[in-house]
C-alpha cells in the first residue's frame, strides 16, 4: 500500500513511544519525535534559529530574509515566501471576501473557511475523537479535545494562569477574556443601545436584535434565527430528539433549561421570591405576571384587550386563546379522534388519554398522572395543604374545582331554602 493509499485509507502504523500519537508514514514519525527531542538540524548561519525541517527552513528564509524569489505588498512592505500566500494578504487591504455562503450570504477570504461555515448549516462533523464516541465540523476543535483523553497541555500551560482565582488556561486569548470576569471590563460596545459586552460575538449577536439578521435558517420549516444555538433547538422539533431526560419521571426535553426549570416540580424549589408579599416561584416569567397584582401593571391592555368582552389578560398568548371563544377557532386537532381544541397545551393533555402516557409522579408514592395540576392537588392528600376556603363556611379544599364544586352544591341550596 502506498503512502496516499495508508493516508485517505486512516491507517497510521508507526506510533511515537512517548506519546502513543500514530502516523502514516516512518518519515513523518521521525519528524515528529524531533519535537520531543529538540533535535533542529537545519540551521542558518545569518540567524540563530533552527528548524525541525528543511521545508520550514526555506519558508523562514523566504519570509524573514527575503532569500530566493520573495512576493512583497505594495501596501505594508511585508514579504512572503509564495504569491498565494501575497494574495490571501491582501485581502485584509483590499476587504476583498470572493468565497460566498449560499444559504446565508456570509462571505470569506479563504475557501477553507466556507468550507467549515457551511457545516453550521449542514450540521456535518467530519472530525470524531477515537476515544469517546463525539464529533467536531473542525479540526482544531477535535485536538483540544483529544487533550482531555491524553491529558496534554501544551503551549506552555502553566504560564497563562490568573492572578485572581489560579485558573490556567491553554491560551492567553482565552485568559483575557475569563480576566473580564473579575474586572468587568466590557470593551464591545453596541451603538444603538449602548448595551456593552465582553466577547465581541456576543455584540455580534446582540446588533441582530436592531437589524432583524436572522442568517440560520431551518432547511425544513423556513424558520430564521438570529443565533445558531436558536436554530439547533427548534431543528429538534422537527427530528422530535429529545436529549435532556427526567430522572424521576421520564419526560424529556428539547433543551436543559426546560429540564431545570421541570425539576423543581419534584425538588419543590422556587428560587424566585417576591419582594412585596415572600410569595415563591419555580421560574422568573411566573414570578414577573405575579408582580403585577402588586404594580397593577397590565401590559397589554391598550393594545390587546379583548375587543369582544373588554377582558383583560396578564399575557399576550393568554389573550389570544381567550380570543378563541368569541370566534370558536380550535385549530389543534387531535389525529386519532379529530376532536380540537383553542390551545396547544389543550391538545397534549388529550392526547395522554390516547397513549395512556402519565408523565408526572408523585415523588412520595408514585403514582402517576397525566396533567401537572392534577399531580399538585394530589401532592395536598399528603401534605394536608387546602389553600382554597370556602368564604362562607370553614371549609377548605384542596382543589379550586372541589370549592367551586362546594359553593354551588351546599350554599346555593341554604340560600333557596331562606
């Protein structure tokens, strides 16, 4: 087999003894074991540099000493070994970016970085670690990730540690950027909003926000986001992949945050407390609507009343179901029995009664359910909590529906019966 036949084919039979790293070929292998012996032969008499290959040597010639035929830009002085390698340069002059994104219209200096670009849209990871069954769209990616498997740390790792908290990072870009941490720099500034950041892509992302860019777009549905994280999890929705599971009762999510947020169904935690009344929340959009008993604040009652009954609604998608039963839109239907409904919640609750599906249990005796609200009321049998009492008697309940239930049944009667 030849050289090129062992390289497309992946095999590397001769493998460094120090640090197990294959290659495909004896030659490349003794190259290679030059970097854990320091051994430079090629050497030049005009510098004190010296250089594992010739190759190198020649092209530090070509770029330093101008030696042999060397291409120079008209614009800075700056030399380089091969006319390529001038003309990529000039593009940084020119602004020149002839390589373009179909699908976003992103363009590029080189063709190898539309290349990697177009595996945000394709999704394609060509680079998988050996060790650990995990992919990367680039090859660099793939390498740092090796080093938690080889436990390399390259480049000097310890000489970029932070003086504050003793973190150490591989690079000194990267030990800039956690240094904002303590100092709270912010040096990416947008001009429209005056809204700072410490990382230049996090601007990047934020003026889509004035411009409405959305550049990632779902092949399947149309949809645009503005950020690719935003793409990944809607493309979810069409695959149905659910990669964030429940322990405790099976359901999985589209995202962790949601899978955090459900916990708390389970933990009882309610991390966001109101300030007026002490009362606690599981997340901070229910603790936001709560607010407003206390500020009146109704944000959308000049804009979005209900033009048919005058209600008013704490949310805009609340308002829009609600507007549902003056014009008797329902237009989630249910596949199996045709029934639909004004909501999607509405649909998914139904649809349980189909597969038999009960996604919430009760972490005390584990009894399952199919609605949240079902397994709340269920959850007061054991804790004794009643928190809806009747105004006219003593009695409580733990159900909204069992005092509505109790009002109409027993008070009712004694105020027809006097």
């Amino acid at each position: 087999m030849t050289l090129l036949q062992r390289t497309c084919a992946g095999k590397k039979s001769h493998e460094c003894c120090d640090c197990r790293k294959a290659f495909p070929s004896k030659l490349k292998l003794i190259t290679h074991q030059q970097t854990h012996t320091e051994d430079r032969p090629f050497g030049y008499n005009q510098c004190p540099k010296a250089f594992i290959t010739k190759s190198a040597l020649i092209c530090h010639q070509k770029t330093h000493h101008r030696e042999g035929k060397s291409y120079v830009c008209s614009k800075c002085g700056k030399a380089f070994p091969w006319e390529s390698k001038l003309t990529l340069h000039q593009r940084t002059h020119s602004g020149e970016r002839p390589f373009r994104c179909r699908v976003c219209d992103k363009a590029f200096k080189v063709q190898t970085h539309l290349t990697v670009h177009q595996r945000t849209h394709t999704g394609e990871k060509p680079y998988e670690c050996s060790d650990y069954e995990k992919a990367f769209s680039k090859k660099a990616q793939l390498i740092i990730h090796q080093r938690i498997h080889t436990g390399e740390r390259p480049y000097g790792w310890k000489s970029y540690t932070c003086s504050k908290c003793g973190k150490a990072f591989p690079w000194k870009s990267k030990l800039t950027l956690h240094q904002r941490t303590h100092s709270g720099e912010r040096p990416f500034r947008c001009r429209v909003c005056d809204k700072a950041f410490m990382v230049r892509t996090h601007l990047t992302a934020h003026q889509r926000t004035h411009t409405g860019e959305k550049p990632y777009k779902c092949s399947d549905c149309e949809k645009a986001f503005s950020k690719k994280a935003q793409l990944m999890i809607h493309q979810r929705t069409h695959t149905g992949e659910r990669l964030y599971g429940c322990s405790q009762c099976q359901q999985a999510f589209i995202q962790k945050s949601d899978l955090i947020v459900h916990q708390r169904i389970h933990t009882g935690e309610k991390p966001y407390e109101c300030s007026d009344c002490e009362k606690a929340f599981s997340t901070k959009a229910h603790l936001k609507i709560h607010q407003r008993i206390h500020t009146g604040e109704r944000p959308y009652v000049k804009a979005h009343g209900c033009s048919e009954c005058g209600k008013v609604l704490s949310c805009k998608s609340t308002l829009i179901i609600h507007q549902r039963t003056h014009t008797g839109e329902k237009p989630f239907k249910c596949d199996v029995c045709n029934k639909a409904f004004t909501a999607k919640s509405y649909l998914t609750v139904h649809q349980r009664i189909h597969t038999g599906e009960k996604p919430y249990e009760c972490c005390d005796c584990k009894k399952a359910f199919a609605t949240l609200s079902t397994l709340i009321g269920h959850w007061r049998t054991h804790t004794g909590e009643r928190p809806y009492g009747c105004n006219k008697c003593p009695k409580a309940f733990f159900r909204k529906s069992a005092l509505i239930n109790h009002q109409r049944t027993q008070h009712r009667r004694k105020f027809s019966m006097q």
